[in-house]
C-alpha cells in the first residue's frame, strides 16, 4: 500500500539522516481527514502495522519475520531513494540503524482540537508520527517533517485555502 511504502521511506530516511551524523528531530505527518472519528481509526489501523514492525525489529535481522516481511518493504523505500540519486551506502550498513528507528518511534500521535497534547507527548521521542486534520491546515510548525502522507482530499470551494497551503508543503 502507498501508506507502507511512506512509513518505510519514512524509517529508511531517518536511518541515512543518522547515518550522516543527523540526530535531530526526524517527523512524518498523516493527514487523512477533518473528521476526527477518522483520526482514531486511521490511529488504529497505523498503530497495529507500528506495533507488528517494533516486534519484528526487536527479533533482529535473522528473524524470518524480518527477512520476508518487513526487510523488502525497507528495501523497496531504499531503493526508492537511491534511485532519485541519493548517495547511499549498502543497504546493509543502514539496516540495524532503520529498526532501531522503528523500535524507538513514537506511536501515531493524534494532533487536533481534541488531542492537542501531542507535543508534550512527542517530546519524548526523536521518530515522531503525528496525524491531524484542520489544525494542521493553521501554520502548525512540526519539527523535522520529513514524509507527509495526505489521504484527504479537498471538496468544494471552501476549501480551496487550505488547497493552496498543501500545495507550498510541496
């Protein structure tokens, strides 16, 4: 899925970044919605995938689970990069550093009107994951924002401001 391929190019990225001697703040934004029921859901869905990722990276790079399940997804965003001309080594040298990555990420932080606490609760993370809906539509600043994963898509004129405002992100 597109959402698969973004939080593995998501993780990779963070692994070159500390490869590089980067250890800043490394984010990604999902932005599925205005609804906030969506939010949890997406939350959910996005959680349970962090939750199978940090198990299989904790089993190491041997484990069965890692080397036919989640090394390919990682590969496949490695190449991705490298592909756009981006000076890698062997995916190899990255591969401890990416499940590091995954291991010491934050959860899906919610970031709305409801949740406005997803700054406190990032703060204890350097890999953050925040995801929100019109909040983020109003000059929120996010730290190291990397990858932004946009599912919503904008309807009638209303909204063609916050249209315009996604497109600068770009």
């Amino acid at each position: 899925s597109t959402f698969i391929d973004a939080l593995s190019c998501f993780y990779v990225s963070n692994a070159i970044r500390k490869a590089r001697g980067d250890n800043k703040v490394h984010s990604m934004l999902i932005h599925p919605s205005q609804k906030k029921i969506d939010h949890k859901l997406v939350k959910e869905k996005a959680d349970k995938i962090l939750t199978n990722w940090r198990a299989i990276a904790l089993l190491g790079t041997g484990d069965f689970a890692y080397i036919n399940d989640l090394k390919p997804v990682l590969i496949k965003a490695y190449n991705m990069y490298k592909l756009e001309g981006v000076l890698l080594r062997p995916f190899i040298d990255y591969e401890k550093e990416i499940l590091n990555c995954i291991s010491k990420s934050s959860d899906v932080l919610i970031f709305n009107s409801d949740s406005i606490n997803a700054r406190s609760d990032a703060s204890h993370f350097n890999t953050r994951i925040y995801l929100g809906g019109n909040i983020l539509d109003r000059g929120i600043t996010i730290k190291g924002l990397a990858i932004t994963y946009i599912i919503r898509r904008a309807q009638g004129y209303s909204t063609l401001d916050n249209t315009e405002q996604r497109a600068r992100w770009f």
